[in-house]
DNA sequence: AGTGCGATTGACT
DNA sequence: GTCAATCGCACTA
C-alpha cells in the first residue's frame, strides 16, 4: 500500500473570502486534523453557508462569547455543541467584525480512516462522516479547536483538492427554521458521503 | 435561578 | 417514518 500524496496546504487567499463563494469553493477541497495518532482528512462534499444578515445564522443576534469566533476575519474555526450532542465545525468568513460563516456538513474520508472507524464506534465508511457532526467526531473536532486559525500553520487545516470534483448541486439548508428557504446548502450531486434526504440530493 | 431551544444523531416502530 | 437524549447558551426575572 503507498500513502497517497500529502495535499498542498491552502494560503488564506487561496479561497474566496465571501461566504457563498467559500461555500461553493470548499466543495472538494481537503480538510486534514494532524494528531499524535496520525493524519485524519476528507475530502468536503457539503457545505452550508450562512451569510452576513441571515436569521439562522449564530451571528444574527449580535455578537456573544459563544459565536465570537464567527466575527474574527476569514478562516478561523468556529466549533459549537448542537443539540447538546454533537460538535459543528465552521469556516469563519468575510473580514473581522462581520459575523458569518461556512458549515461543513460532510465529507468523504481520505486518510486516517481506521482511527476515523475508532472514533465513531461504527464500520461502515457511509456512517463515518455523512454529516456535520459525525464529520467533526471522526475528525477529532470539539470546543478546543475553536478560533483555531486553519492558515496559520496549526494541526488543523485546510488542503487543495485531491483530484476533480463533480457536478455541484444547491438546496435550502438542513434542520433549520429561519429563512429556510433560501438555497445556500451545497454537495457533490451523487456522492455518498453527503448526509440528508436523497430527494435534497438530486 | 429558571426556562426554552436548537446549523443532530441514533435507536426504534 | 417518529422521537428521545442532552447541555451550553441566551434570555427573563
């Protein structure tokens, strides 16, 4: 078995600094965690943006200790718990004081997968990280990530694609109740990994 | 101090 | 398909 060539880590300017842009643009993108353990990455096949005004955004009620993260300039981890249950793992957008930022929903493992299989409890890849918060556990995230800048040369960061990405498709966001409507989730049409109704997913 | 609510997941009918 | 678990946070008083 021979590695796979390590990705080529992504300069802050190397994205697009507006949210839907980042949103659109991080689908196939790598996202990699360096741990003791090893290399965790996947390739991101879904993304939600949540925009500057958006009232399902964190951001929209001003900014808070818990949302902060969003405010600073682009390309700082924001991680929250949802639901009580599950760690959510952000790309903080636009330029510091503006208040948004780009959800990773799902992603399809690349490297690490056996340890991504030990941090689940469950074997079978589709489960591993087909969703934001099965994403962040295979992946290591929680609280202590956030605010950790993915362009400052940390364990955490982002990596150019590993090879081509497919047809891009948009729907309304997943889960949410404020502006629900507007379509600003984003996946690689017929991927596997990406989490949510097949019907959403054509 | 008490209340209500999620950018979810996994178990179960 | 339905639904409970679980807890940090924002808000009210």
């Amino acid at each position: 078995m021979t590695a796979p060539p390590p990705p080529r880590r992504l300069s802050r300017d190397e994205l697009p600094h507006e949210t839907l842009a980042l949103a659109r643009a991080l689908i196939g993108k790598t996202l990699v965690h360096d741990l003791p353990e090893g290399r965790l990455s996947v390739r991101i096949v879904e993304t939600e943006a949540y925009p500057v005004g958006d009232a399902a955004g964190h951001a929209f009620i001003g900014q808070t200790r818990r949302n902060a993260t969003l405010f600073r300039d682009f390309g700082h981890a924001y991680v929250y718990l949802g639901y009580g249950v599950s760690w959510l793992l952000n790309v903080s957008s636009e330029t510091h004081g503006v208040g948004a930022g780009v959800l990773i929903r799902a992603g399809e493992p690349i490297e690490g997968v056996d340890e991504m299989i030990r941090r689940r409890g469950r074997a079978r890849l589709v489960e591993l990280t087909s969703g934001p918060g099965k994403l962040a556990m295979a992946m290591g995230v929680d609280k202590r990530l956030d605010g950790a800048d993915f362009f400052a040369g940390g364990p955490l960061w982002l990596g150019e694609a590993v090879r081509p990405r497919g047809e891009i498709g948009v729907s309304v966001r997943i889960g949410i109740t404020k502006d629900a409507d507007r379509p600003l989730r984003f996946y690689e049409r017929a991927n596997p990994f990406v989490s949510g109704p097949r019907k959403l997913n054509r």
